[in-house]
C-alpha cells in the first residue's frame, strides 16, 4: 500500500509498529500497524516500511504461500 501523504520521520519509524505508539499530533490510537504487525507475524510474514518526508510511505506485506494439506 502506497501513500503520497506527509511519509513518516526516519525518528519515528522504528517505533511505528509498537502498541499506542503515535507519530505526529494527527495520528490515531497508534492500535492499527502494532495490530497488522502482529496478525503478519502470526501468519509467519514480514512486514516493510519505506517512507521519504513529504512525499509518502509505502507498506509491503509479504506472506508465506503454504499448499493446502492432501
């Protein structure tokens, strides 16, 4: 997922994915990527966080492809 917002401070990316963690006075709970974190790791994923100032932010999520069971 891309964004041509505001992108997010090199300061504040490393805690972006922490609960309640809120980046910048507009933000929200600082609930939603700590939830995405954790629903991607479960599911034994990775989750990327590119970002420049004033330009965006892109979100990569990748997931394992597991073949069902025979």
């Amino acid at each position: 997922m891309t964004d041509t917002g505001r992108g997010i401070a090199p300061d504040d990316q490393p805690q972006l994915f922490e609960p309640f963690y809120r980046a910048g006075s507009n933000a929200g709970a600082g609930l939603g990527l700590s939830i995405v974190k954790h629903l991607v790791t479960a599911m034994q994923g990775t989750i990327d966080l590119h970002s420049v100032c004033d330009q965006g932010a892109t979100f990569s999520v990748v997931l394992p492809l597991i073949e069902p069971a025979r």
